[in-house]
C-alpha cells in the first residue's frame, strides 16, 4: 500500500500533516521524526483512523 | 555607528535557513559559514557581532550594515540587525528588518524542512503547490 504525508505550512510557518497508510507504531515512528525536525513549528497532527489499527502479520505458517 | 540588536528565532537548520533567505535576496548574496564570522559596519569596519549566516551590507540597503544569523548554544539561530537596518526596506519580504522579516522566512524555511524529512524517511515530493498563500506538499512512498 502506499504511503502518503500530506503537508500544509501557513504563511507564519505553522505546520499540519496527515500521514496515511502506515499502521500504529509505524505512524506515531514517522510523526515523531516529522515534529523533532520542525522543532516549534508543528501545530497540529491528525491521526487517522490507520494509526489506530495494529500492523497485519508478515509471513505465514508452513505445514502442520 | 548603528548598534546591532538580537531576535532570537526557532531556525535551527543552517542550509533549511540559507535557502530560504535566498527566496528574498539576489543570487550569491547569502553567505554560508563553518565558522561565526564578523559582520562589517556601514564604513566597512568589522564589528564585534558575528553569524554564520551573512548578508552583505551592499545587498541590505544603501548605507546598511550587515545581517546576519548566528548559532546559539541551544542550537536555534538569531538574527543580527542594526538599529538602523531595523527600518529599511526588503522588497522580496515586503518587510522591513525586524520581526516581520523573520515571520517572513517561517514559510520557506518550514517547506525546506519538511522536504527535507520527508527524503529522510523515504519519501518522495509527488506535488507542492502554493493555495492561497499555504503551501501543500504530498510526499509518497511504498
């Protein structure tokens, strides 16, 4: 699936952003590098609903 | 001699700060330092302030000194205006130097910023488009 930031930044360099397709932890992981790196500036973060939902498994079971 | 006075800012990106500087100057005019270097008076003597950041007196106005923009301790940067470049005019702000040029810079740096973390975590710019004054970026990435 893809992952997609949307960004908006005001004329007083006040910043929002939207992170989509990226489940729970991975979603808070990239939010919180995005704020660090805009130190100050961010005002507001929408979470999704996909922040909300646990990553599905990778992998499968083999045999019995 | 025009004393220099000190806004403190929220910049902490040095290259993020000097490309959005150069949105309002003309090409060459912003200066990048490893090192604080001294900024020069209206006479041209070297006064005792010093930044990493540097625009020459030339390209700040008729009898300006320079600005400049100096790393402090805690890592943000501030500005370094003089009394008297306090009232002249920049025509790419459409401020003069003082706190409305610093708000000025806000949007620029910000998009640097963020275009710049958005490559650090894999993603690539699809679109950035400028709507009524805000700028829109949308970054993508599988």
């Amino acid at each position: 699936m893809m992952r997609r930031i949307e960004i908006t930044i005001d004329e007083h360099g006040v910043v929002s952003f939207t992170i989509r397709g990226v489940k729970g932890q991975g979603c808070a992981d990239i939010a919180n590098k995005l704020k660090a790196a805009l130190a100050g500036e961010v005002l507001e973060e929408k979470h999704t609903s996909e922040y909300y939902e646990r990553p599905q498994a990778v992998g499968k079971r083999v045999g019995q | 001699m025009s004393k220099y006075t000190k806004m403190k800012t929220s910049f902490t990106d040095k290259e993020c700060l000097a490309a959005a500087l150069r949105e309002f100057f003309s090409e060459g005019s912003v200066e990048v330092f490893a090192e604080p270097t001294r900024l020069v008076g209206f006479e041209g003597e070297l006064r005792a302030e010093r930044a990493e950041i540097v625009v020459r007196r030339c390209n700040v106005g008729a009898g300006s000194n320079d600005i400049g923009f100096a790393r402090e301790k805690d890592g943000t940067f501030s500005f370094f205006v003089s009394e008297f470049d306090r009232s002249v005019y920049n025509r790419g702000t459409d401020t003069r130097y003082d706190q409305a040029f610093v708000e000025k810079i806000k949007q620029p740096y910000a998009v640097r910023v963020a275009e710049q973390t958005l490559a650090a975590l894999g993603f690539r710019v699809a679109s950035r488009e400028k709507v009524r004054g805000v700028m829109h970026i949308t970054g993508v990435g599988f």
